[in-house]
C-alpha cells in the first residue's frame, strides 16, 4: 500500500475572491523559490497543487479513501460516519432544538 499523508490549506467559506487569490498567489510564490524546490527533493512530497473545485474535489475522495482504510485498520467503527456537511447540518438542527448548544459526535448506525 502506498500512503501519503493529507496536507492542504482550508479558508473560511466567507473569504473573498481577493483573499483566496492572494493566498494562491503567495503559495505559487513560495513554490516557486529554490529553497522550496530544495526542500521537495530532500523528502518524500507530493507536490501537486490543487486549488478550487479541483482541490475540493480531491478531499471528498480522500475523506472517503481515508474512512475505508481506517475501518480495514480497526481504527474506525464499520458504522457509517457523518461526513463534514451532514455534520454542520445535525448540529444546527441540534443547536435550534437545544438553545444552550450541543456537541453532536455522532455516528449512526
């Protein structure tokens, strides 16, 4: 098995256009330095660059990679898990029904 550890750059869903294009600016920036390219030669990197619906939907097939090779480790129950969204959904509900607010980790059978 091959395995390379997830790393990536998240933003709030409320940045704007010109915030997240500076920091893809930045990040194209940095790549490009010799001091970068050193760095990715003297270890074992990926260096894909992925931005936008490409990088958005890159990490939902591995969130769903990741969660069948943590149940085929025994790392994860074999119920099913709420996933980042179905997450923010059950905790908004849950916070409307309980004002004083809720921890909702949950899985469901």
């Amino acid at each position: 098995m091959e395995y390379l550890m997830l790393r990536g750059i998240f933003m709030s869903p409320k940045a704007t256009k010109d915030q997240v294009e500076y920091y893809i600016d930045l990040f194209k920036k940095v790549r490009a330095t010799p001091e970068w390219q050193d760095f990715m030669k003297s270890g074992a990197f990926n260096t894909t660059f992925l931005t936008g619906a490409d990088y958005a939907k890159w990490v939902e097939a591995e969130e769903k990679r990741h969660e069948v090779l943590m149940k085929e480790a025994g790392f994860l129950s074999p119920r099913k898990l709420i996933t980042r969204s179905e997450r923010g959904r059950t905790r908004n509900a849950a916070a409307a029904s309980n004002p004083r607010g809720c921890d909702s980790r949950m899985e469901f059978p």
